[in-house]
C-alpha cells in the first residue's frame, strides 16, 4: 500500500487557480499510475484526471479537458493537480490516488485504485 497525503486545497473565486499536491510514501512511488478524484456533496466520487508511471500518458474527464493539469515528480515522491479557470461546479472535496495496478497505463475506474489520501477541499466562489 502507498500513504498519501493531500494539500494546496482552499477558497477561490471563480476563475481563479490552484494547485494540489499528493505526497507518497509507503510503495515504491514510481510503480503506480496515480489518479485524482472529487466528491462533491451528494455526488459520487469521479475521476478527474490520471496519469502514467512515467508521466507520459494522462487522462482527463471532458469536464476538466485544457483547465487541469496533472505531473508528478517521482524523485520528490510528488503527483500534481494543477486547476486554473476554475468554476463552481469544481468544489468538492480532492483526493489522490494509486492504482493497484502498475501493468496499465492508468485505471479509470474508482475500484482500480486501492491507496486513497484523506482528501482536501477545493471551494470556488461565484
């Protein structure tokens, strides 16, 4: 299992940018795809965005396409969520996690990942 711990969440107006950060240890953190994940109130979680073991290859929902931009760093242990143009409907609660699998380039699914971070809170003001 890899231990994640999310931050960089907070209050924006619309418009505005953030960046998330997801910090991993446990697992060697080169071996897994990673993926970043929200859940608003009331909503099921969904899969914002993944990206490859090497950070090559991502993957992103419609929603977020040329807004997001996910990196990481596997010398700092480090997966990246940047958010500009952000909107209200971006406001919920931001996880980070590992696929269980490092023989894909990414899951896309909630069950392909089995290590979750405790989540941070990203709110966009209208």
């Amino acid at each position: 299992q890899v231990q994640l711990v999310e931050s960089g969440g907070g209050l924006v107006q619309a418009g505005g940018s953030l960046r998330l950060s997801c910090a991993a240890s446990g697992r060697t953190f080169s071996s897994p795809p990673m993926g970043w994940f929200r859940q608003a109130p009331g909503k099921e979680r969904e899969l914002v965005g993944a990206v490859s073991r090497s950070g090559g290859s991502t993957y992103y929902r419609d929603s977020v396409k040329g807004r997001f931009t996910i990196s990481r760093d596997n010398a700092k242990n480090t997966v990246y969520l940047q958010m500009n143009s952000l909107k209200p409907e971006d406001t919920a609660v931001y996880y980070c996690a590992a696929d269980r699998s490092s023989q894909r380039r990414s899951g896309v699914k909630l069950s392909d990942y089995d290590s979750w971070g405790q989540g941070t809170q990203v709110t966009v003001s209208s």
